[in-house]
C-alpha cells in the first residue's frame, strides 16, 4: 500500500511488479488483498491500481491518526520507498557515486530535473511503463522528502 498511495498517478501491474520486485505469484496475491481498496482497473499493459475512493488514501496517511495503527501509512516515507525504487531503476549515478534517495540534495534533484525535461521528449519512444514514471515524477519524490 506504500506505493500506491504514494505514487503520482495510478501505477501499471508493470511498475508496481517492478518495482517491488515480486514475483507472479506474489503479485496475484498483492492483487487480491487490495482489491477493495485499489483494485486493478483496464485491460493488459494498461491496467493500473486506482484508488477505489480518494478518501482511501486521505484515511490511510492522515496525520490525525495513531500513527501506531498498523494501516497508517507515512507520505513522507512512502515517498522516500518509491524515489529510492526509482533511483534504482534508471540506475543514476550522481557526481562518480550512485545515489541512495536520503543522500539525495534537492538542489541536485532540480538539476535532474532539468535534464528530464528534456528526456520527456523521448516518453514516446519508450515502452517500458516504470522509466516512463521515473522520469515524469522521480524530482517530484525526492522533493517532497525531507
């Protein structure tokens, strides 16, 4: 549920596959427990997870809440899980190191994204669903990190 509720915009079966680095069989099994909440909306490669509801996801990061409730779920930490997941994907190497999300400065994200803006014009051209995340929303992850 991290990823989902923090994500940008609905993640693929793809993506999400992906980047929790799971198997058929356990993907099945994530499926079917968040079904209620997220469930798998659309036909093939373009099935993503969506929110059954938004109040879902304000319940489940609201800050009212005990955040010792096992169904609290952290934004903050939700969005260090999916930069660092992402910054894994397309394999960044930042000034001759490669980066961990919380060695990350955000003057340096700014930096990228500049640089992915200009990548955005290759989207089209390419098919793999997680890049494609990555590059319209990684800066966004790593600047709403603190």
């Amino acid at each position: 549920l991290l990823l989902m509720v923090g994500c940008r915009e609905p993640m693929t079966e793809t993506t999400v596959k992906e980047l929790l680095q799971i198997l058929q069989r356990q993907f099945t099994l994530l499926k079917e427990s968040t079904a209620t909440v997220f469930p798998l909306v659309g036909e093939g490669e373009e099935a993503r997870f969506i929110p059954y509801h938004k109040s879902i996801v304000d319940w489940l990061t609201s800050e009212n809440r005990n955040k010792r409730d096992s169904s609290y779920l952290d934004v903050e930490e939700a969005n260090w899980f999916i930069a660092d997941k992402l910054l894994k994907k397309v394999k960044i190497t930042w000034r001759d190191t490669t980066v961990d999300a919380k060695d990350f400065v955000i003057e340096e994200a700014e930096e990228l994204h500049q640089l992915g803006v200009k990548v955005v014009l290759l989207e089209r051209k390419i098919q793999d669903t997680t890049l494609l995340y990555a590059i319209r929303h990684l800066t966004s992850h790593l600047n709403s990190c603190q």
